[in-house]
C-alpha cells in the first residue's frame, strides 16, 4: 500500500483532545502514521488537501446491498405491505448475478457519497455473490445473509428450514469472517422476530457467543409489526429478544421507532445497539424514533439509509440532515445540532460496530478509513468563519466528496470510482432487474 501524505487539509477528527484544525495527515500501509500540523516526509502519493475538508469516513449501521436493484419499485407502501406485495417477492427472484449487481450498484453509491464502511443484511440466497462485490469494492463491512424460516406470508423460496439457514450462515462466516486483514467481518441477520422461529433465534445467541461476532436484526419499526410479535410471543419485540437472551452488547437493533420506557432501560442495561433511519422511517410512515432519549441515556446509537426501495438513496448526507431536522419538531431547535449528529455518523457508527478503537476518528494507530470533502461551491458558501460541522451537517451534499481512502487506499480519486466499473455496474443492473421482473 506504501505511504500517502494529505497536505494542508481542515482536519475534523471527531477526537475530543484536538477537534479541529488545520494540518497534514500521513497513512502508512493501512493506518494512520501520523498528525501535525507540518510533515515533512517523502510519500509514496502526496494529496493536495488545501482548502479541503478531511473527515473520518461515514458509518452506516443499517443498509440492505440485495435490495439496491429494486429501488423505485416499491414506493408508497406501510411496512408489511411494502414486505409482502414487493420486497419479499423480489428477493425471491434474486439469482447470483442479480445479487452481485444490486450489491456493486449499492457500493458504488455508498463510496461515492463517502460511506467508508457498512452493517449490511442480505437475502436469504446468494449472499456469496454480495461478499465477492463487498470484497472487489474495498468497503469495510459487516454482513450476513438474512435468517428467515416462520411465516405463513412469506414466499415459499424464502421461507428457510432452520438448520439449514443456520449451516448455511456458518459456512459463510467460516469463509468471509477476517477476510481483507479483518476488512470484511460476518453477522448473524435474523430478519426480524416476525419471521423466526425461537429455535432459530435461540442458535443465533448460541452461534454469536461461540464466534464472538454481531447480531443484527430489525425490531420495533411499525406498530403492526409489534402487534404480530406481541400476538404470536405474548410480550412485545425488545421484551421477547431479552427473554430469550438475545439482548447483549453485540446485539444491533435497527430502527427502534416504537420502544416502551421498559425497553429502552433493557436496551440500555444491556448495552444494546441502535441504528437510526430517518429516511426509511419517513418513506414507509413507520414513524420517528426518539433518538434524542436515547443519546441521553448513553445508549450508543448510528445512523443508516436502510435500502433503496425505502428511501430511495443510501446517501449519509440526506440521512445526517434528516436525523437533525426531524427531531426539531417535536423538541426544539436546539436539539440535535450539527456536531452531534456528525459523531453519530462516524464514532458513533464505530461504537455500534465495536470497532471504536479501529475506525470513526482521524487518530494516530487507527485505520485509515476517510473522505476529503471540496466545500468550495455556491452551496456551501460563504466559508468565513463558519462552523464546519454546519458547513458538512446542512450543506454539503455527496457532489463535494473529491477523495474516499479506506483501509489505506485511494477507492475515490477526483470523484472517480477506482475499484467499480461504473458503466459496467450500470448496464448490468438494468439487465439484472428486468430479468428479476420476469420471474415474478
């Protein structure tokens, strides 16, 4: 990988000792050599970052890759309709092909917006096909397929036997988990309570402790969702994971929109994580999550854009700017504010992952995951003693991202992809889902 010196940059580490300022920044191999305001050293590439604006790369802790082939092909839909009339018979139709584009489609998306790394879930097939796209792209990811074997609604191709979803899920973890140096690192991904057997999810804890890896499911997203669960369970979803056992540190939860005040102490007490999506939430009328209750009880929350049949977009600049302003409603306009929402982007995506002491800050030792954002445009501007995180928060959009280096290599270079062919990835993603159309 060799050595790489950013000269000159507005530096925002997302570090509490020295936030802001500006400097140069040296990676050698895959970590961060060095922070001054001066290196005087001969690199293998030199960055001219003057007048730039250099960040921790994006964290999204909730993206679904399977799914980026069907964006606009399922608007205007609650929650298990949008499942059950589009989604679920969708994935369905998935072949190894169709995966492996709606997942570079998805990536291409995501880096280009400056997303450097991603809690994913897949579908239930397939998911090979995604790894392969994860590891050409260069993201850093968690990922799994996704566990499904209860539901009388669920289509007959997607509805698992359980021992198989389990043996399946290991032998992919067997294979993809460390992978890229520990780049690409495996989850379990039940889908969500509503369809899973309690044998399947009872394993999972078992498999989780065994490995020492993430859970990662959906829960309390729609009230109809919790009514089922409540229905088939007798208590309500975050209720039932801790009855079960489920309810740890390594637990992610994305979503969260209708939690009871005894939820939010189990999620708290057991050091659960959140994954917050505004956008998503919006688009199905799921409704808002009270994150700003949740930040306040030091439950570690990140932000994600979902899929993009239920947003449209997976851009962490649309989900930054909705997760500050949708909660200036019901709360104030001093909620929120910018460098709040920022963390929540970047070290609060690390912690969620636990990956804090790896990635989410511009520190010496850590990973070199980062984007360089060019603000030097009508939208952002005037720049004269401005607060940054306004500047990133409210205005910038993912036009300004110039530069994305993830684990000490250059995947965005003058805001061109160099690790996904662009025409290819869009040629074939037409092809891909019009054949899935067919089939359904």
């Amino acid at each position: 990988m060799g050595t790489i010196l950013l000269k000159g940059a507005q530096l925002v580490t997302m570090n509490a000792e020295e936030d802001v300022f500006t400097g140069d920044l040296l990676i050698e191999d895959n970590k961060i050599k060095e922070i001054a305001e001066h290196i005087d050293v001969q690199a293998d590439q030199v960055i001219d970052a003057r007048g730039k604006v250099l960040l921790p790369g994006f964290i999204q802790t909730h993206i679904h890759l399977c799914q980026t082939l069907f964006r606009g092909r399922a608007d205007d839909l609650e929650l298990m309709d949008w499942l059950r009339q589009r989604i679920w018979p969708l994935e369905a139709a998935h072949d190894e092909e169709s995966v492996y584009y709606s997942a570079m489609l998805g990536l291409g998306e995501l880096i280009s917006s400056g997303t450097t790394t991603i809690l994913d879930m897949e579908t239930v097939h397939h998911t090979d096909s995604a790894f392969q796209a994860m590891a050409q792209s260069g993201i850093r990811v968690i990922s799994g397929k996704v566990m499904m074997d209860h539901g009388d609604e669920v289509p007959e191709p997607l509805r698992e036997n359980t021992a198989t979803s389990l043996q399946q899920s290991v032998d992919l973890l067997e294979k993809w988990n460390g992978f890229g140096g520990g780049r690409i690192q495996y989850a379990f991904c039940p889908r969500f309570v509503v369809s899973c057997t309690e044998e399947l999810l009872v394993e999972v804890r078992d498999l989780s402790n065994k490995y020492h890896v993430k859970v990662h499911t959906h829960a309390s997203e729609n009230r109809g969702e919790i009514e089922l669960v409540e229905h088939e369970r007798g208590m309500r979803n975050i209720v039932y994971l801790d009855h079960i056992g489920l309810a740890t540190p390594r637990l992610v939860l994305a979503h969260c929109v209708w939690l009871s005040e005894e939820e939010k102490e189990i999620i708290r007490k057991r050091g659960v994580k959140v994954t917050h999506c505004p956008g998503s939430n919006m688009k199905l009328s799921s409704g808002i999550a009270d994150i700003p209750d949740l930040l306040n009880r030091q439950i570690a929350v990140g932000i994600g854009a979902d899929g993009a049949p239920c947003n449209n977009n997976l851009d962490m600049f649309q989900e930054m700017r909705l997760t500050a302003l949708i909660q200036k409603v019901p709360h104030g306009p001093t909620v929120m504010d910018a460098r709040t929402v920022l963390r929540m982007a970047t070290m609060g995506g690390a912690e969620v992952l636990g990956l804090s002491k790896e990635i989410g800050s511009l520190e010496v030792g850590k990973k070199a995951d980062m984007l360089l954002l060019d603000l030097d445009d009508f939208h952002t501007y005037p720049s004269y003693e401005t607060d940054v995180y306004s500047r990133v928060v409210y205005s910038a959009t993912r036009s300004c991202v110039d530069t994305v280096i993830i684990d000490g290599s250059i995947v965005l270079k003058n805001r061109k992809i160099q690790t996904i062919d662009r025409g290819i990835v869009l040629h074939e993603s037409d092809k891909s889902i019009a054949r899935l159309m067919k089939r359904i």
